[in-house]
C-alpha cells in the first residue's frame, strides 16, 4: 500500500477559495463600517474644516445695516432743467432759460 502513489494522495484545498473568502470578509467589513459608525454616533462623511473659498465673517455684537442710497426726490422736469443749465454752464440768458423751459416741459 506505501507503494502505491495514489493511496499516499491528499486532496489540496484551492488556494483561490481562500482568497475569495478573505476577499468577501474584507469588503464586507468595509461596507459596514459607515454603519457601524452612525450606530455609534460618529460623523459620516461630514468635514470639519471649512472651504477654503468660502468667506465667514466674525461675529458681531450688531447686526450689519446696509447704508441707503441717497434719494433724488427731484421731479423729473427739475432733473431735466438741472442736466441743460449744467450743459450750457456759466450764467443763463433769457433765451437759454426760454429753450430749456420750452425742452423741459413735456416732462
């Protein structure tokens, strides 16, 4: 019987079994690992350093008021009368004031 190759024949196992099975352990591992982290009250995926684009202003004890822009309460003949007397410029005539008031009054 010792002579005999194929009675001294051990079955090998396949070393790609192996591999496959510590393959599959390792993605499972991974794979559950966000999860096991939201059980645990740990943050997933969240960053904590800012953007380094991204402006934040210090904190401020009063609210930022925008400044309002002048208002010109002017009625538009008074606007038009004003734009002609600064293109003519220097003292009017008669006649310049006749021109711009004739001008200015479908205003």
């Amino acid at each position: 019987m010792l002579d005999d190759p194929a009675a001294l024949h051990v079955p090998m196992r396949h070393n790609g079994s192996i591999v496959f099975i510590i393959a599959a352990a390792t993605v499972c591992a991974f794979a559950t690992a966000p999860l096991h982290a939201q059980k645990s009250g740990m943050a997933v995926g969240v960053q904590t350093a800012p953007a380094h684009n991204v402006y934040t202003p210090p904190p401020s004890p009063y609210p930022y008021v925008v400044p309002a822009l002048p208002v010109d309460d002017r009625t538009p003949r008074q606007r038009c009368w004003d734009d002609e007397a600064a293109r003519i410029g220097g003292t009017l005539s008669d006649l310049d004031r006749r021109t711009i008031d004739l001008k200015c009054s479908q205003r």
